[in-house]
C-alpha cells in the first residue's frame, strides 16, 4: 500500500507565557490509503494534537510531517484541507442555516465548483452516506444524530480528498448509529480507498479499525498493526 | 459571504436594532461635529464683528453742597457738587497686564476761531443773549427784583439792544446794591430767567418776560493738573460808569468781554481720538463714515493731519473728502463734551469764558490745516457729537492742554477704552487688584456676551452629543463585534477545518460588518445633517442674533444675520460617518485577528465546553 501521510520523529510543544507543555514527543508512524488507523488514549494524551498536525492545523515543533512526500511545513495548509484532508467531528459541526444540501456543497463552493455541478456531486455523496433524499431539504437540527453526522462525512468527502480525519465521530451517537457510522468510514477506506484515521476512546471504533495505535503522555506505540 | 449574510440575518430583530443604533449614534455624531464645526466658524466670523469697549467715570471724593442766593424765591438754592481730591488720568488706567486695543483715552475737544467758514447754525443769531452794555434803571430801585432798565450802549458787536427797555434782576446777589435812575452802569448782563417781583406784577402782564442778569467777568482758567488758575483782580457784577472807569482794570476788562462772544460765534469744535470706535455715537451706529474712509491705526498713531468732516459743514463750505480744513485752536475742554456747547439740534450754551489770564480774549495756540479722509453723517437723534464737530487723531495735536477753559473728571462721554472681546471679567479683576476703586466701568460690547454665550451653548452641546456618540459608538461596536465575530468563532472554525483561508474568513466577516453598518451609517448620516440644520437654528433661537441684549440697545445695524451660518458641512458629516465605519472596522478587526489566530480546533472544543451554538 502507498503511504501518504508520514511522521518522523514529530514532537510539538504548547508554549504559552508561562510555561511549555510537550504534547507530542518524537511520533513516527505511517498512514497510508484504503485502511482505517484508530488512535487511543486517555484525554490529554496527545491524539488530538497530533490530529491537529494531521490536518494541518499546525506544524510540528520538531520532525518531519509530509504527505506524499512533500514537508507539510512547505504546503498551503489551507488548501491542503480544502482539497485533501477532511476532519469529522465528535459534535458534528454543520453550519445549521445551511441545508443539508447545502452543507455537503460548502466545500466545493470554496473549491469554486459550478452550482450545478457541485449539487449533483452533493447528491451523490449522501447517498454514498445513504441519507434519505427526503432530508436534502432538511435544516441540521431537524434530524437525528447519526444522520448528522453521515451528512458530516458527506461533507468532508465532497472536497475529494484522500484523507479521512475524524475526532470521536461516535461521541454523540447510539450504539445503533455508531455502527452505521464505523462500518462507513471503513466502506470508504477500504472500498474507496481513503486515509481514515480516527482518534477515538471507544473499543468499539477501534476494533474495526486496521492498525491501532496507543498514545500516552505524548508518546505514540503501535497496539494492533 | 451567503453564509455569513444568512446568519447575520438570521436573528432579523436584532440585525434590526443594530442598523436603528448605528443610525442614532451616527446622528449623535453628525449633529454634534456639525454643531461644533458651526459654532466655531460663528465665533471666529464673528469675533472681528464685535468691539468690547469700555468708558470710565471717576467717583468723586466727597459731594459738597453750594448755595447760590435766588431773589425770586428771597431764599438760597443748594445744589450738590462734585468734589476730586485728585482727578484720575489715563495713566491711572495703564495696568500692566491689560493690553488694550485702542485707548484708553481721555478725550479734549478743542475750540477752532473758524471765521471763514458757512456755519450750519449761525450762532449770532443768539448774539443778544450776552452782552456786555451800559444802562440804567427807569426809576431807583433795589435790583432784589425785575426792574425796569434803559440799555443806553452795548460795547460788543451787536448794537440792536440800544434804547431796549427791559427787565433786570441782580439775581444771585443776596445784598444788592441800590440802581440809581441817574447813573449810567455797566455790567455783562445775560437774558437767563423770567420776570418776578412786585414791580412785574404791578405791570399787569399777563406771562412772565425774559430778564437779564449780571454775569461775573472772570478767566475760567485751568492747570493741566485741574487747579483752578485764581483771578487778582476780583470783578463784581456791577459797575457805575464813571469818568474814566474804562482806563481801570475792571473796565478794560469790560471791554475785552464784550467781544469776546463772537470768538464763540465762529467756533468749531474739534475732537481728539485714537479710534471712532471709542466714539459712542460711531460705536453704536448713530454716526458713520458716508464717504470716503475711516482714519487709519497708523494715522492715528502718527498723528497724521487728517479728520472727518460732518455732512452739513463739508455741504456748507463745498468741501469734498481730499480737501484740506482749517483749524485755528484757541481754548482746551477737557470736562463737557461738545454737544452741550454746540447742541446739534442748535444753539448751545457754555460755562466758562474766553478770556485769558490776563483778561483779554484768548487767543489761537495751534494753528494747522487737515486733510479731509471721510465725511460723516449722523441720526437727528444723536448723542455725543457736537454740532459741525470735526474729529481727528489726538497725536496731532501738539498742545493738548492749552488755554484749559473747563475741567472736568473722567466720564462715560469723555473716557474710554478697546479691550479684547471677552476679557471685561479678566479686565474688572486686574483693575480690582490695582485699586481702582474710584472707577466705575461700563462694558459695551454690542452683544458679544450674549452670543458667546450662545455659541458656548452650542459648543457644549456639540462636545456632549459628539461624546455620548462616540461612547455609544464604541459601544456599539464592540457589540457588533461580539455578535457577529466572537460569537461566530465555531463557525469560523469550522470554515477554516474545511479549507477557507484565514484571510478570506476575515475578509467576508469584515465585509458583512461593513455592509451592517453602512445601512446604519449612510441614512444615519442624511439624517444627521437634517437635524444639525433644525437643532442649529433653534438653539440660536433665530435666524438673525439679536444684539438688543448688548448693553447698548442701540446700534444702527442691531441684527447679525446667522442663516448663512447654519449650513452643515457635509465633509464634517461625511468624516462622523467615516469614523463610525473605523470604529466598527478597526475594532472588528482586532477581534478578528484575535480569532483567527486562535486555533480553530481549540477553539471548537471551546465552543463545546461552553455549549454555544455557532
């Protein structure tokens, strides 16, 4: 499998006026397309952090992270998200005066895609989600959970990106809707070939994933490869 | 920008209420920069309208009262009079910190022997009403009462009165002495008082008659200092015509009164300033220059040989502004001002005589020719002018306490100063600390006082609008800012997890604050300058300021026009507006700046722990 994110030795320290705060220290790993990577650990280990530079959020204090190669010091961050990495988020995080149409479409006005085109492509994606057609229309807060967040996936692989980013995606669902929601990011994995990397407390989310990792105190190990 | 627009929407009441706020506070602002804009263009177009003058009156020392005997009433009369252990002089008035624009000046006038010239009002036609004559009673009597008398000769010009019978009264005397019908007498006699006594009651007329009564023949000379220059020879009223009585001193004395009346025939008097604004009648308008201009600061400073003619005398003798004038200055008057001597609505009278100290008339001092550089004019109704007088700069002339006929304290009509506008207080307070006590100063300031006042109301006003606008403002946008930027950070956060760059997340933030407050600003603005039009005239109460409320009350133009004054400026309005839009701007985009340099994750499981919605 081809790798495309790639972490060397990464460390990264929070410095505020007081003090410095070592996050992450010395990570090396790969990620790589078509598999799910589930990252654990206990709150303020460091997995959200490193989920951050994953996104390109920040850069490393320290190492080398580079996609495909390339130092993501050197990269436009910004298009790097818009156009590769996508990150799903634990409380959902859809813009609620926007449609569920419309939400799924946000990425690729910023991407300048012609409406039309970006609306038939929105269309495709949530039923790639299988969201009900009936809920387009819909406003966020007038559907459920889980369904939220499959229009949350929606909107982050309508960038068309490769990478998968997803902070406790099943923190605010069920038992039933988290399912749903595992078994999609491994369809999109490993039947469309995404990076997707969860950083997760649930076993659950990470049984299903392909390669495990643990972290604590800043320090990345490989449980399950 | 859709998405930032559609939340601003999305709470339309309160999107509503900020337009509503922007609008007050940015009419707040115009109003008050517009207010304050007015006020001082109207202080400053105004301030060299207005002349702060003040005259001066000495208080005397103490009143003494004098009694004069009246045969009529066989009683004394007392009058109160004045008395000045020192008189004040203009150095008096030299305080160090005071600097005056004009003045301060205690003003002469001057008599000028101007035979040569048309006299508006030909004073001989009074030339009967002192005379210097021989006569003698119809029958003896005591002159404690109108008797008849015989004028035999008059020793003046006039000789109409010879062979007029009349009545006589040795009115002031209290021990007269007895007429004999036999004797000739002489005496300067005046027709002063009406008849009275036994002998005109006995004559069966129906209304009293004119009588004349011996007047003293004595110098009324005066020390530039005020000190009455004594005369040796001591005159009485009346004297017997003997052989030889003219060879006496009394009798060549006589003989010099009896022309001198005609030196005041042909006077005309001549005043000294350093500027016709201390002039009450130029000051208030009841007289102006009609033509050609006024003496230059220079001129007067110099003490150029120029004047302004009245109308009357330049008509009268075919003089045109360039022409020169005639001056020959015989006697300085320092006490009355020349209107009482020379009343401009003719005639005129005078307390003081043209003779000198050693008893023949007095005779001319400074001799010279003016130039005529304005002719001037004045209302039937004026006060402070006498009649044909001519003004001039009082450096230009040399002898300025010649021949002193009458002396008097400092007066309102005589004494007087130009201050800065708005310094009487500072002005009343610095002539406190030097004593000037025996001073008592009026302000004139054609209304000055009233419309500062005015103006300082406005300015306060402006100053308090323009500051409540600007807190509210501030305000107000620091709210805006909190609304649609701080509470926003989720979402922007989110923006910027999708892709948006941080420039463009501001940019759309700060375009969307931009169009909120242009909706406030721009009709907050046209407002603005609606109402600073309303509120500038209201509070001035008028159009056209008033000066009635000045201490003078009179003035030939009362009114000062203020609706060209009322315009707003719409640069001022415009800049008000502005400066909402970079308050709103700069303060959003310090906010801004601090959020998007947060980072957006952080700031999303901030937003979670404090479970805002974005």
């Amino acid at each position: 499998m081809e790798k495309i994110i790639e972490a060397m030795n990464v460390s990264y320290i929070y410095q505020t006026k007081y003090q410095k705060t070592k996050a992450l220290s010395e990570v090396s790993c790969s990620f790589e397309r078509g598999k799910v990577y589930a990252i654990t650990g206990k709150s303020g280990s460091g997995k959200s952090t490193f989920l951050s530079l994953l996104a390109g959020l920040d850069v490393p204090t320290e190492g080398t992270l580079s996609i495909e190669g390339q130092d993501i010091r050197k990269m436009n961050r910004d298009a790097y998200r818009l156009n590769r990495a996508s990150v799903i988020y634990q409380a959902f995080h859809l813009f609620p005066l926007l449609t569920v149409l419309e939400n799924v479409m946000f990425p690729m006005e910023l991407q300048h895609v012609p409406k039309k085109e970006a609306k038939a492509r929105a269309q495709e994606y949530l039923k790639k989600v299988d969201l009900p057609e009936t809920l387009y229309k819909k406003r966020p807060n007038m559907i459920s959970g889980g369904e939220q967040q499959r229009v949350a996936i929606a909107r982050a692989i309508a960038s068309g990106g490769e990478i998968l980013l997803a902070d406790e995606p099943t923190g605010n669902l069920d038992s039933q809707n988290e399912k749903v929601i595992v078994e999609l990011l491994c369809k999109l994995a490993h039947e469309d070939n995404y990076a997707v990397i969860v950083v997760t407390h649930n076993e659950a989310v990470a049984a299903a994933a392909d390669v495990v990792y643990g972290m604590s105190d800043g320090v990345l190990s490989v449980v399950r490869e | 920008m859709k998405n930032y627009l559609k939340q601003m929407c999305r709470t339309p009441l309160q999107l509503l209420l900020m337009i509503v706020l922007i609008m007050i506070v940015t009419v707040m602002l115009v109003v008050g920069g517009n207010l304050w804009v007015t006020s001082d263009r109207l202080s400053k177009t105004y301030e060299d309208d207005f002349i702060t003058i003040g005259t001066v009156t000495q208080k005397p020392d103490t009143v003494a009262e004098t009694e004069k005997w009246d045969a009529e009433k066989q009683d004394f009369t007392f009058r109160k009079v004045s008395r000045y252990n020192h008189y004040a002089t203009v150095e008096d008035l030299n305080f160090p910190e005071v600097s005056y624009l004009a003045g301060p000046e205690k003003r002469n006038y001057w008599g000028s022997y101007v035979p040569e010239y048309v006299r508006e009002d030909d004073l001989r036609e009074y030339k009967d009403f002192v005379i210097v004559a021989e006569f003698s009673p119809l029958e003896d009597c005591m002159p404690d009462e109108s008797v008849k008398i015989k004028i035999t000769k008059v020793l003046g010009e006039s000789k109409t009165l010879e062979g007029f019978v009349g009545w006589f009264c040795d009115h002031y005397n209290r021990y007269p002495e007895e007429l004999k019908a036999d004797k000739t007498y002489v005496a300067r006699i005046q027709q002063r008082g009406w008849t009275h006594g036994s002998r005109w009651e006995e004559s069966g007329k129906e209304y009293p008659e004119l009588e004349y009564y011996p007047e003293e023949v004595t110098p009324t000379l005066y020390t530039p200092e005020g000190e009455r220059i004594e005369d040796t020879l001591g005159m009485q009223g009346i004297y017997e015509v003997t052989e030889g009585f003219y060879e006496t001193a009394a009798g060549k004395r006589l003989l010099a009164v009896a022309n001198d009346a005609s030196l005041y025939y042909d006077t005309q008097p001549v005043l000294g300033t350093n500027s016709t604004d201390l002039l009450m009648p130029f000051y208030e308008g009841s007289a102006w220059v009609y033509e050609g201009r006024y003496p230059t600061k220079e001129e007067y400073a110099e003490g150029s040989p120029v004047c302004l003619a009245p109308r009357g005398f330049a008509e009268n003798n075919g003089l045109s502004v360039g022409d020169k004038v005639m001056t020959r200055l015989y006697y300085t008057c320092p006490a009355d001002e020349a209107e009482w001597n020379f009343m401009i609505t003719g005639g005129g009278s005078y307390g003081f005589s043209f003779l000198g100290s050693d008893g023949e008339p007095l005779s001319p001092f400074e001799e010279k020719a003016y130039t005529i550089v304005g002719l001037y004019d004045y209302t039937p109704a004026v006060r402070g002018l006498g009649r044909e007088e001519l003004i001039v700069p009082i450096n230009s002339v040399e002898k300025k306490t010649e021949n002193i006929v009458q002396y008097g304290a400092m007066a309102d009509g005589s004494t007087s100063f130009q201050i800065e506008n708005g310094t009487v207080a500072d002005f009343l307070e610095i002539s406190a600390k030097y004593g000037a006590d025996n001073l008592i100063f009026t302000f004139y300031d054609r209304g000055y006082a009233a419309l500062t006042e005015g103006i300082r109301n406005l300015k306060n006003m402006s100053a308090a609008l323009f500051t409540m606008g600007l807190i509210g403002a501030v305000i107000l946008t620091l709210q805006i800012s909190h609304i649609y930027i701080t509470k926003q950070k989720k979402r922007l956060s989110i923006e910027r997890l999708l892709g948006m760059s941080g420039k463009k997340c501001g940019r759309i933030c700060l375009t969307g604050i931009l169009l909120l407050l242009l909706l406030g600003t721009v009709p907050g603005v046209a407002a603005g300058m609606a109402l600073s039009d309303r509120v500038n005239v209201e509070d001035t109460g008028e159009e056209k300021f008033n000066r009635k409320y000045s201490n003078l009350g009179m003035s030939a133009e009362t009114e000062i026009d203020l609706s060209g004054q009322n315009q707003n400026d719409p640069a001022v309005s415009c800049m008000m507006g502005a400066l909402v839009l970079v308050l709103g701007m700069g303060i959003s985009g310090v906010r801004l700046r601090n959020i998007l340099s947060g980072e957006p994750l952080y700031l999303l499981e901030e937003g979670a722990r404090n479970g805002k919605n974005h």
